[in-house]
C-alpha cells in the first residue's frame, strides 16, 4: 500500500512541491507530539488555543480537535505525495486542500492576537508556512490537471 513518492502516477515532479509535501506530513506529526505533551500536562495547556483556555476540561476538548485536524492533513498530504493509497476523487480532494488552506490562513491570522508570546512567535510563522505549501500543492495540482 505504501508508494514512493516519486510514483509515475503521482502529482509530483517539482521539487518545491514534494518538499511541501513531505512537509505537511513530517511537521504535523510533530505537532501531535506536541499536544500529546499538553494532554498529558508535560506542557501547561496556557501557551496554547490563545491563552484563552480555562480548564482541563476545555483542554482535552480542543486538543482533540488540533489532533484529529493533524492526523486528517498528514492523511490528504499522505495520499497526495503517494505514501498511502488515494482514498478521494480528485475533486473531493481538490476541496479539501482549499478547506485547509483556508484553515491555516485563518489560524495564522488568529496566531497574531494570541495573548501568548509563544504562540505568537511560534505559531503564526508555522501556520503561514502550512498555508504556502498547501497552496503550492494546490496550484501545482490545478497545472497537472490544466496540462494534461
């Protein structure tokens, strides 16, 4: 089931956007890392969702959505870069890299009001770059299918 990423069939040939990829794969299973720490209280829950969480109640709840929202982007980028079988059409795809880019201007954008320092300087740099590669990807798929 696992492909190379260098699969004829694949939307790849442009090094920009297999290093996007590769990416959007690597840099969010890192982040699950992170707030597997924060659920597990390693890391206090305060420098994240804005500062604005109030218990550990609300902690657990909003971790779980940054979690399932990660695995979801390490799946479509996955599938995308050929490591896992494409499990969407194209166009459903197609819809859902659009969702995530919007995702992560928006969260960018929301990065810059945190009232943590840490988030802020952390973050928004991150966020942005998760909303160029996307985009990259997004407009390197939109070329293929122009092209072909």
């Amino acid at each position: 089931m696992i492909k190379n990423i260098t699969a004829p069939q694949q939307n790849l040939g442009d090094s920009k956007v297999e290093r996007a990829i590769k990416g959007m794969v690597f840099v969010p299973a890192i982040i699950i890392v992170f707030h597997m720490l924060i659920v597990t209280g390693v890391i206090p829950y305060s420098i994240v969702w804005g500062g604005r969480l109030t218990s550990t109640t609300e902690m657990l709840q909003f971790e779980a959505v940054s979690i399932g929202i990660n695995l979801l982007v390490i799946a479509a980028f996955a599938a995308e870069g050929g490591f896992i079988r494409k499990l969407l059409p194209h166009n459903i795809k197609t819809v859902l890299l659009w969702g995530l880019f919007g995702l992560f201007v928006a969260n960018t954008i929301a990065n810059l009001f945190s009232v943590t320092l840490f988030e802020k300087l952390v973050f928004t740099p991150l966020t942005l770059l998760f909303a160029v590669w996307t985009y990259r990807v997004i407009r390197f798929r939109n070329e293929s299918v122009n092209n072909n």
